[in-house]
C-alpha cells in the first residue's frame, strides 16, 4: 500500500512539473528567436540609439545558434507535451497553446524573417 501511495505522489509532482517545464521551453524559444531576430528586427536599438548597434551585428552574427536554440527548445516543448499524454494526464491548455504560439512564431522567424520585420515596424509606428 505504502508504494502505491509514493508512486501517486511521484506521478503529481511530474504533472506539476511537465506544464512548468512547457511553458519556460516555450518562453525559451521565443526569447532566443528574438534574440536571433535582433539583427532584422532592430527592436532594442529603435528605443536606446547607436548604443545597440554593436549589439546588432553581434547578433546577426550568432543568429543561426540563436535559431537552433529555438527549435531544440520547441522539440524539448513538444517532448514533454508528448510525455504527458503518454502518462494519461490532461495537458494543460494554456501550456499547450503557447507552445503552439511559440512554434509557429520560429518558423515564421526561420523562414520569412523579412515578414516580420515589416510587422514590428509597423506596429512600433503606430
């Protein structure tokens, strides 16, 4: 019986945890696509000047490790998305649609980069 119950509290702390882990992959992602995007997207630069402008080249330079990063961590996302229904817990939703959020937003900044630097400028002159 004992065992029982210490597998039960195992298997609510994984429950727990899987969520948490989904949405920090998920926050992940986005925040190394913007990163990645630093060099097309002069976001930072636009409200802080010249400043940024090393900072730009630099992450020009280092966007293909900042893209790689994005997707390792949408794949980690989708990992532990996957493991929770394999343990037959209900996935949480808000996990579920910002991970979902966070992988169209990579492939978008993959594959039309130039797409979204058109968006950002015209909703930063706004």
């Amino acid at each position: 019986m004992r065992e029982q119950t210490t597998s039960n509290t195992i298997a609510d702390t994984a429950a727990r945890f899987s969520g948490t882990r989904t949405v920090l992959a998920s926050i992940g992602a986005i925040g190394s696509v913007l990163a990645a995007s630093g060099c097309c997207l002069p976001i930072l630069p636009l409200f802080l000047a010249a400043g940024f402008a090393g900072t730009s080249a630099l992450l020009a330079a280092a966007r293909p490790y900042l893209l790689g990063a994005s997707i390792l961590l949408i794949g980690y996302g989708f990992y532990q998305a996957w493991r929770a229904k394999k343990c037959r817990r209900r996935p949480n939703v808000i996990a579920s649609a910002l991970l979902w959020i966070a992988a169209v937003f990579v492939v978008i900044s993959i594959f039309f980069p130039q797409v979204m630097a058109n968006a950002s400028a015209s909703l930063l002159a706004r």
